[in-house]
C-alpha cells in the first residue's frame, strides 16, 4: 500500500535525517516564493528533491505546464505519492549529483528549483550538483533555492568556481522553521 505524502515524509525523516533536512515539509509561503519568478511561458523547469511535491503544486498553480516540469527524486518513499499527485509530470528517480550525465536525456531548462538541503552536504557534492545544473540551464536562466539559516547554502568558493551570484529573494517567517530564498543565476560579463 501506498504511503500519502506526509507519511512517506515523516518515515523518511526518521530513517535518514540529514538526507531530508528539514522538521516538516516546506510550507505554502515559501513555495509561493521559490516559485515566484517562475512564469507559465518560462519553458522546461527541472525540480531537485520534490519531496512531497509542494514546489511541484506551486508551479503547476502558476500555470506552467505538467509536460514542461520534470522532478528529480532519489528517496524511493516519495516516488509513488509524486506519481500519484503529478501523474502528467516526468518524475526520475535520480542523483542530482548526475545531472551532468543527463544533459542529453533533459535538455536545456529555464529554471531549476531546488529543494535539496545543501547545508547538510560536502562541499564536493554541492560543487556537482550546482556544476551539473549549470550545464543544463539556458543563459539568463536561474537556481532557486532555499535554505534556514539568513546566507546562501551554496559556498562562496563554489559560487565563485563557477562564476554564479546569489540573490536573496526574501526570507518567510512564517514557514517552519522560517526560511530564506535565494536566486543564483551567471554573473554578468
């Protein structure tokens, strides 16, 4: 039988902790913003952890199109309730630290937006995960991603290795626990 998504969150949760990142799912409020700039007509959207798909709800409210949204999960206990939610949406069950491997298979992207919890990662697979997403994102396109604490989850050597600036976008106080968003995006030239 299969698990709704806040059981398959909690179970999760307790067998891996790290892995998940976070106490309880990301609210509404911050899916409004990581998805904020994010129009209908964007193109392709590539999201990182779904977990239990709020980002995935929040774009498909925005109007962008099930067919131009793919999600990329590897925590095998969000894969059936995503499917059964989202059943127009491609959803692979991937490493993000192999996007650079799936350039082909996904084509260019407009935005990514990720909901992977960074501040719990080495360095070097924050590095492949964003130097992966890179190589997939259109030029003007941006990284959204969110983190709890006020500064950018994705180092400075990292943002600088691969020429990227980090934009706070806000902060949502009332998520739990409250949360900042962040848009990084190429430096200029």
């Amino acid at each position: 039988m299969q698990q709704p998504p806040l059981a398959a969150f909690f179970s999760a949760l307790l067998a891996e902790p790290r892995k998940i990142g976070a106490i309880v799912p990301s609210g509404g409020r911050l899916a409004r913003l990581m998805t904020s700039e994010i129009e209908a007509s964007s193109g392709k959207v590539l999201e990182l952890g779904p977990g239990t798909g709020v980002f995935t709800e929040a774009l498909l409210k925005r109007g962008l199109p099930a067919r131009d949204l793919t999600l990329v999960e590897l925590e095998t206990r969000f894969i059936a309730p995503l499917q059964q939610r989202f059943p127009d949406v491609t959803i692979l069950q991937r490493d993000a630290r192999e996007l650079a491997a799936c350039k082909a298979e996904l084509g260019p992207q407009a935005a990514i937006v990720s909901g992977l919890p960074f501040r719990n990662m080495p360095s070097e697979i924050i590095r492949a995960i964003v130097g992966g997403s890179f190589g997939l994102l259109e030029h003007g396109g941006a990284f959204y991603q969110f983190t709890y604490g006020h500064a950018c989850s994705v180092p400075a050597d990292v943002l600088d290795d691969f020429g990227l600036r980090a934009e706070r976008l806000g902060r949502v106080r009332l998520n739990i626990p409250p949360a900042s968003v962040f848009r990084i995006s190429r430096r200029p030239e």
